[in-house]
C-alpha cells in the first residue's frame, strides 16, 4: 500500500531515558485529529501557537496532564499540522501517550522523518536539513556557530549566488543553439573561457573551505608527542581540566593510546595521548606502545611536540623530534612545538618552540588552546566564515564536481573551436546539478535516505 507523504506520524522527541519533562509530537494531516482524541478535545478546543493544559487519556484511564501546543500547517516546523505534547518525563507516561497516538491513527515516525517532512515540504533545503542534525550533534561554540549559519541558510545562499552566473551562461548559450536565426549576440570564445575560469574559481575556494570544514563536525584530532617524560600525558590532563591519564615521574608510564574529547578554544576536538618516542624497550608492550604512537600521529590533524623545558636536548631527543618534524611535513600535518615544565629552571637550549606551558601551574594551556585554532584557520576563532564552510563530504564532493566541469568546459571552448557551445552547455548543465545536489532538488532517493537516516527519532 502506498503511504501517503502526509499521513500522521508521531515519536518521542526528547532523549530516550527518564527526565523532568518529554516532548511527543505528531505531524500530518492527521495530527490535529489524534492528538485531540487523545486529549478528549473537539479539534477546535485546540487554538493554535497556544499552550494548553489538557489531560490526556486512553482506554486504560488518565495518562497525565500535557501542555498542548498546535502549529497549524502554514507555519509549522515541518510545514503540516504539527502538535506537541509535552509531559511528564517518565519513561511510562512517554511510552503510553506515544501508544495512544498511535492507536488514534498515527504511526511511529522514522528517523529524521519530521525534518524529511521539513525538506519535502519546502521548510528546509536539503543544507539546512544536514545543519539541523549537527546543530545537535555539535557540543563546542565554533561547531553550533558553523552548524547554526547552515540552518540560517549561510551555505545555501552561497551556493545560489555561484548557481546564479552558470545558469546565466547556459541559457545563453542554449538561446544562441536553439535559435541560430533570431538576432541573439553570440558569446566570443575568448570571453567564454575567461567567464568559465572567472566561475570555476570561487567554486574551488569554497570547496577547499572543506580542509577547515570538516574538523567542525568531525573534529580535530591533535596527537601528543615527545620524549619520554617529557609532560605529555600532564599535558593532556591540563588541556582537559581533570585528571584522565596517569602521571607518574618514571619514564614509560604512558603505552596505550589514550584519546579523550575536548574543547579546544571552541573547536571540537579529540586529543591524544601516547607513549614517549624512542623510548628503551623492556618488552613486546613496549614495542607495541611505540607502533601505536606513530599510527597515531600519523592519522591525526595536528601534532603538540612536547619537549621538556627542564631538561638538556640530547642527541636522542634532537633525533626523535626530527622525526616526528620530518614525517608530519612530509603529510602536511601541522606541528605546534610546546616547551613544558616552565615553573622549574630552564635547561632546554634554546631551540625555537612555539608555545610554552607549565601543566602543573595550568601556565600557557589557553595560549596553547588558541594556537591550535589559530593554526587550523589563520584566525583565533577558527576558520574565518563559518556560514560559507563547507563540513560536509557530500557538500565539498559536489562542489569539486561542478568545478572540474566549469575547467572542462574551458578546456573544450579552446579544444572544440566547430561545436564548443553544445559541449560548454552540456559540462555547464552538469556543474548546475552538482550544485543542485547540495541543496536538494537533484539529490537522489538514496542520498535523500542516507541523509534522514542518520537523525536520530523524533527529528
Ligand atoms: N614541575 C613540573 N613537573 C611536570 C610538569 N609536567 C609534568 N611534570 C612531571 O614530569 C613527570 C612526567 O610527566 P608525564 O606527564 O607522565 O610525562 P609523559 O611525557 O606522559 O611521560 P611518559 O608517559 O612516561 O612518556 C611527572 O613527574 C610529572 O609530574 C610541569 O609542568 N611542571
Ligand atoms: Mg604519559
């Protein structure tokens, strides 16, 4: 059977568990029919955007007192009747009232179904569809500040003002092919080539904002490295706030990987602690300690070398600082060299470093903190515009896509000189629907499913 897009449905919209309070809610046609069934209200008893204290009821009995809110369908968030019943936040009561919803005609959404319902309904465009989802899951200033500019439609707009020129040149050009008679002034080669290259390069721009982008939803992975005892693991504590890894003055202490989330000055963050380099080996564990640092290092965004402060460099710590410097240039991985233990004397001879920090007096974390957003973005509070970054794959995918067929329709304009306009168009329509991809009306069903999968119920 076929189900309608708008039938009723309805889920728990507050975390799974017991709370102070939990939120059901029941979207579609009829939503407004089950929720005053289940409130014992006439439809009209429910006057809408205005809380009321209603008590809702199934064939068993009472269930509790809900505040009732009624969005009618022209400004609802999903664009239909939508009603919210919010209740006490037993995992009972939730539980029955979801029951008696559903029992009064609605059925159990899937996730992310009410923002599909959103998207379908012309709420949201599939961007802003995506920021919903990480505007939950971001838990650091940067991530909500990245996430709420997507909401608010930031990328998209970006992406209709790139969409604008493209679509601009194609009808131009489709104007001069399908009406080769009527008096339409046809575009000189040369200017077509430069218009494409003038196109393809903020498309470019915008997709290498990903390099930053990604690490506001997926977070910067920033691997701590250096000597044994050099303060590696205190550092992690003092960048963390607590206590997480064992400190311990004998030299070894740390073998296992150890990763840990964080804050870092508002970016999403995930540090890790590893066991010293070049340390002398006592055993297979030992060895194994080492071989997990690297691989460490090597799958992380960013590096803290640690040397300490209070200790002379030897040749054996030139070596291994060499190599981690070596083996991250080589990756293009940035490398923040941090001098530790500054509350003792110094004995460190004065090679450069870029921070310095004492994580017993908490001297120079924040300094520390700041540095590695600095570095990330060329800019202390991260990555400068946090509307126009792109933090998706899927996002940076399309727009390399429509930028190398922008290129490619360059390309043929000097290579074709007989038939360059049919190619152009062809490459131009092709650029115009990768962009349409980010924002919804050329994604598929599968990327549309791989999407709203993702949400958690009740979204
Ligand atoms: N005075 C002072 N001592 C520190 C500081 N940071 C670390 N230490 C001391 O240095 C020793 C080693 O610290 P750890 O943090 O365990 O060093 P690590 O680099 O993790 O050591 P391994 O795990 O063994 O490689 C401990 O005795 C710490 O108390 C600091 O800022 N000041
Ligand atoms: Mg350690």
């Amino acid at each position: 059977m076929l189900i309608s897009p708008t039938d009723a449905i309805a889920a728990i919209a507050t975390p799974p568990g017991t709370g102070a309070l939990a939120i059901v809610r029941v979207s579609g046609a009829g939503a407004l029919r089950a929720a005053a069934a289940v409130l014992g209200r006439a439809e009209e008893a429910l006057p809408p955007r205005r809380a009321c204290l209603a008590s809702a009821r199934d064939q068993e009995g009472d269930i509790d007192q809900v505040v009732a809110l009624y969005h009618p369908a022209a400004r609802s968030p999903t664009g239909e009747d939508l009603v919210e019943l919010t209740c006490h936040g037993s995992v009972y009561i939730q539980r029955r009232l979801l029951a008696a919803l559903l029992a009064a005609g609605a059925r159990a959404a899937r996730p992310g179904e009410f923002t599909q319902r959103a998207f379908l309904s012309g709420r949201l465009d599939l961007a802003q569809a995506e920021a919903v989802c990480d505007l939950i899951a971001g838990g650091t200033r940067l991530a909500h500040r990245s996430a709420l500019s997507q909401l608010e439609g930031g990328l998209s707009s970006r992406v209709a003002g790139l969409r604008g020129p493209v679509l601009e040149l194609l009808t131009h050009l489709e104007a001069c092919l399908d009406h080769p008679d009527e008096d339409i002034a046809p575009l000189p080669r040369t200017e077509a080539q430069s218009r494409l290259h003038r196109l393809a390069e903020p498309v470019a721009r915008l997709a290498d904002t990903f390099r930053t982008g990604r690490i506001l939803r997926e977070g910067l992975r920033v691997c701590i490295v250096g000597r044994p005892n050099a303060g590696k693991s205190s550092l992690l504590n003092a960048l963390l706030g607590h206590s997480r890894a064992i400190v311990c003055a004998e030299p070894g202490t740390t073998r296992d990987v150890l990763e840990e989330p964080c804050d870092l000055a508002g970016l999403p963050a995930v540090l890790v602690d590893t066991a010293g380099l070049g340390h002398d080996s006592r055993g297979a564990a030992d060895e194994e300690g080492l071989a997990r640092a690297q691989r460490a290092l090597r799958a992380s965004d960013l590096a803290l070398l640690v040397i300490d402060g209070s200790r002379p460099v030897e040749a054996a710590d030139e070596s291994a600082h060499r190599r981690v410097l070596d083996a991250s240039a080589a990756d293009g991985r940035p490398v923040i060299t941090v001098l530790s233990k500054t509350d003792l004397p110094r004995r460190a001879a004065a090679a450069p470093w870029d921070c310095a920090v004492s994580a017993l007096r908490g001297a120079g974390v924040e300094e520390l903190k700041r540095l590695v957003a600095e570095r990330l973005g060329g800019h202390p509070d991260g990555p400068a515009e946090p509307g126009a970054t792109v933090t998706h794959q899927r996002h940076h995918a399309a727009l390399r896509r429509c930028a190398a067929e922008l290129e490619e329709a360059a390309l043929c304009v000097g290579r074709e000189p007989g038939c360059w306009e049919e190619l152009c168009a062809r490459n131009l329509r092709e650029a115009l629907s990768s962009l349409d991809e980010i924002t919804g009306p050329a994604a598929g069903d599968e990327v549309l499913h791989g999407i709203f999968s993702r949400f958690c119920l009740g979204k």
